[in-house]
C-alpha cells in the first residue's frame, strides 16, 4: 500500500470512526493530522470539516477524509473548497468509482450509516485505489475549470 499524509476530521457524529480509522491509518504507516473534534460533544461539523479540504486544497496533505452522521454535511463543505474533489461513499465499490472515475482527494463517511467495519474497509480501498485517467480526466478537468 501507498504512504499518504492524511487530514482527517469530524464532528460529534464522527468522532468515534474518527478515532478508529486515525488508530489504523497510523498503524498503517501513514501521516495523520487530525483536525478534530475531539469529543463526541456537540458542535458545528464545518469548523473541522474545512480546515481539512482547505489543507488537501493547498497541498499539504495528499487525501483527506471527513466523518459526519450521513457524512452528507461534511461533503457539501469539503466540495465549496476550490479543487477538492470529496465523495460519500457508504461501500467499496463507491469508494473505487469515487477514485478511479472521480479522482476524489477527500472521501466522506457517515458513521450513523455504515458499520465500524466497512468504514474501515472503504477507507483502505480508497487509499489504494488510483486514479484511472482516461476519458475520466477530461471531466475532472471540467469540474476544476
């Protein structure tokens, strides 16, 4: 598997996949900055959730992931910022789509909607699958123009 630095972030909905998908990815080898939140205490997902897309935005980090109840919220911020590419995926297969045919840079998570288990699964498909180019790369060009 690829090294990545990773941002990752949530809010209180989140915080618990938050936790364990951080433990994994670091277990894994990777850099990991967590931008919280570091509680499951009530608060606003978009004060965690864009300090991530900005960061993936600028660079400093290669993918990025955001953890939400749906992960609905948390994908509609991360998508406002200029050139993140973030899906919601709530299986593998979605995860490879939103790689291979999207070139997402920030994958979204809803821990009320999925098992522990498959986030992590989709978490580590994601991170593994490339992007594949193609006839996909004219629409990605599209969406950043």
């Amino acid at each position: 598997m690829k090294i990545f630095a990773i941002a990752i972030g949530s809010d209180h909905a989140g915080y618990a996949y938050k936790e364990k998908i951080k433990a994994m990815l670091l277990a894994a080898g990777h850099t990991v900055r967590d931008y919280g939140t570091d509680s499951d205490a009530s608060c606003d997902y978009p004060d965690f959730i864009r300090p991530v897309a900005e960061a993936v935005a600028r660079g400093e980090f290669e993918r990025g992931i955001v953890l939400g109840g749906s992960g609905n919220g948390e994908a509609i911020v991360a998508n406002r910022v200029r050139g993140v590419r973030c899906g919601l995926c709530w299986n593998e297969q979605v995860a490879i789509w939103n790689r291979t045919h999207n070139d997402g840079n920030v994958l979204s998570l809803g821990q009320r909607t999925i098992s522990e288990d498959d986030a992590l699964k989709i978490v580590t498909v994601w991170l593994a699958t490339d992007f594949e180019g193609g006839r996909h790369l004219q629409r990605i060009q599209k969406i950043d123009a």
